[in-house]
C-alpha cells in the first residue's frame, strides 16, 4: 500500500518536475523536515515553560463566590470570571461582562476586581442581615405575604361553598326530571348549573395551587440565622438567587424563605446603601475608587 502510494508519488512528481507546482511542493517539503527536526526541541521548551508556570496552573482553581450567579445589568448576559497580569507579574481577577469579554455585544458595563465586588456584596448582605430593624421589617414583609394568601383561601372556601350548592341544585333538577316533570326551562337550567360548575373547578384547582405551608416568625428568623453563621461561599448559595452589576449599582435579589408563587410580584426591597470602596493599583500613585449603590430585594 504504502509502496503503491510513493510510486504514484513519484510519476506525479516527475511528471510535474520544473513546475512552479513542483518548487512549492519541494520547499514544503523541505519545510516539514525542519518542523521534524525542531518540534521535539520545542516541545521540550513548552513543556519547562507549563511546568514552571504553577501559579497559572492554580488559577483555575481560584474560588469565585459570585460566579453564576450575577448578570449584567446592561446587557442581560452573565458576568463571568476573568484575570489579567499586572506589569510586576501579580495576577489580577475580574468580574467581567459575558457579553463583552466574548464580544458579543458593545455592552460598556466595566469588569469588577474580584475581592472588591465580593467583599461589597458579602460585606452588605452580612451588614443588613444582622442589623435587628431590617431584619424585622424582612420578617414583617413575609408575614403581610403569608397573610394575603391565607386572604386567598377565604376565596377558596368561597368557591368551594358555591360549587357545593351548584351540585345540590343538579341535583334537584335531575330529581325532578326523573318524576317526569322536564321542561325545557328546566334542561336550560341544568346546562347553566354544569357550566358553572367547571368553572368553579378550574377556579379551586388554581387557588389550591396557591395554597402553601405557614412558616411562623420564629422560623423565619431561624433560617437568617442559619445563614448568617455560614461561610461566604455557602451564604451566598444559600440566600442569593441573582446578582444585577451595573457600574454604579448592584441589586440583589435574595431567595425568599417562603415557597413564591410565580403569578405574584418580583418580591420586596428591604435595602438601600451606598457603598464607596477604594483600593490601590500597582504603579499608580492614586487608589482607585467605586461607589455603588447597592439595593436588595426578596423574591
Ligand atoms: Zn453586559
């Protein structure tokens, strides 16, 4: 095989010899040869170089706590993690727009250094979680929740009374056409009585659907607390559902301790802060300075 394909090879290239063709094909020939002699010695070289880069390899392990969890707040894509080399060789981490890094979009939003945004993000949620008026004002807001629902279920039982009373007078109709006593009025009747009467239905299924557990105030705080004696990287999975980076301003949005209904509203907001951090650059004589303004919410 291998035989057949050199003398063919071959006829070709005698064939074609003094060509342009043949010239270009002998140069990449020669090329390859060069490229076999060399690529051993520069895999060598590669492979010194991966080695003696330990701190690249540990960067991809560095831990960020905010990851999947924010979006951008201009163009809606995911804020993802990013790094960069500083001119003394220190490695810098980012927060940075999905859809400006991967140039998806001309999204502005500016990347976050990492330890900053998360210290503002920890540092706030821990602030207003343990300050006693915000924490009863979260534990107030649930209530009103709970008990506009518990309101809804007057209207079940409202419901479910009415669909009670439809089915007693079916059943006196029935009754008296069985007796012999059918008018037209009275089959008239019935067919409005069983239309009411899926209605009503479709109506206590959804209301049922709307129907949850009560968590009492004590519950509610305990799960606070729970959260509060966590470490960083658990309390953010544990209460945070999403993150919203604007360059000057962060919403958060925290899990909500009671089962949310996806016809209500996007929740509450119990938080409003202003935040101003500064931090130094390598060779840069200023420090560099963020104010956000950072609001939460309960979904
Ligand atoms: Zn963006």
């Amino acid at each position: 095989m291998v035989n057949h394909l050199r003398k063919t090879l071959f006829i070709r290239f005698s064939k074609m010899k003094d060509t342009q063709e043949y010239i270009d094909l002998r140069e990449k020939c020669l090329i390859i040869s060069i490229l076999k002699l060399c690529l051993p010695m520069y895999l060598k070289k590669y492979e010194k170089k991966i080695n003696s880069n330990k701190f690249g390899k540990k960067s991809i392990e560095v831990d960020f706590l905010l990851r999947n969890k924010i979006k951008c707040g201009y163009c809606g894509y995911s804020v993802m993690s990013d790094s960069g080399t500083a001119h003394n060789g220190e490695k810098k981490y980012y927060y940075k727009c999905r859809g400006r890094k991967a140039k998806l979009n001309d999204c502005h939003n500016k990347p976050v250094r990492k330890e900053v945004l998360e210290k503002i993000v920890i540092d706030s949620v821990i602030k207003e979680l343990s300050n006693p008026k915000t924490r009863d004002y979260i534990v107030f807001k649930l209530m009103e929740i709970q008990e506009e629902r518990a309101k809804k279920n007057v209207v079940l039982n409202l419901l479910q009374s009415e669909k009670r009373t439809t089915e007693t007078a079916i059943n006196n109709i029935m009754s008296a056409i069985e007796q012999g006593g059918s008018t037209n009025t009275a089959m008239k009747r019935m067919r409005e009585l069983e239309q009411r009467q899926d209605e009503l239905e479709k109506h206590i299924a959804i209301e049922k659907s709307k129907t949850v557990a009560v968590l009492t105030k004590k519950e509610i705080n305990n799960y606070y607390e729970k959260a509060l004696q966590l470490n960083p990287k658990l309390l953010v999975n544990y209460l945070i559902k999403e993150i919203v980076l604007f360059e000057d301003k962060i919403e958060i949005y925290y899990n909500s301790p009671i089962p949310t209904n996806p016809d209500e509203s996007r929740g509450f907001s119990f938080a409003s802060e202003v935040i101003e951090i500064s931090y130094s650059i390598p060779f840069r004589k200023y420090k560099a300075n963020l104010i956000y303004t950072v609001i939460m919410y309960i979904q």
